[in-house]
C-alpha cells in the first residue's frame, strides 16, 4: 500500500448516547474526544442509534407499527354507530 494516503485504522470506543452501552471495534472515523478503558486512551465516538437503542432490532418498532393501525382503526370508525347496514 501508498504511505500517507489511507486513514488510520484503530480501535475506537463506540457510545450509544441513549443507552449509554459501549463497544470497541476497530475504525477510521475521526474523532476529538478520547476516553480511557482499561488503563489505555482511546477515541471516543458518540453515536445517537445503535444496534442497542434502534426500535428494529429492540422489537419496540412492532409496538409502534400496532399502535398506529389501532389509531388508524379507531379514527375511521370514530363516527360509527355500530349499527349494520341493509
């Protein structure tokens, strides 16, 4: 590979802002703040969604997809009588 061309591939500390859950993996992002773990400083990302927080992968995104059909359900038939048709 080219000296001096690629980003720097380094372990980062990942936050999820919501959850206040952290990962380390490896990346190129470029941050400005750092954060010490495990005796070691290392970059500190701040994510606002992750895997831990996202309603898909949380299930909390089914809750919300049924309430919004019981809203729709209920604002059809609002004005309803109940009564059947002949």
């Amino acid at each position: 590979m080219k000296k001096n061309i690629h980003p720097d591939y380094r372990e980062v500390v990942f936050l999820d802002t919501q959850t206040g859950k952290q990962f380390i993996t490896r990346s190129t992002v470029q941050t400005k703040e750092k954060i010490e773990i495990n005796g070691s400083s290392l970059p500190l990302f701040k994510c606002d969604v992750t895997s831990e927080s996202h309603p898909f992968y949380t299930g909390a995104q089914t809750k919300i997809v049924e309430t919004g059909r019981v809203e729709k359900f209920r604002a059809r038939f609002a004005n309803s009588t109940g009564k059947q048709k002949n």
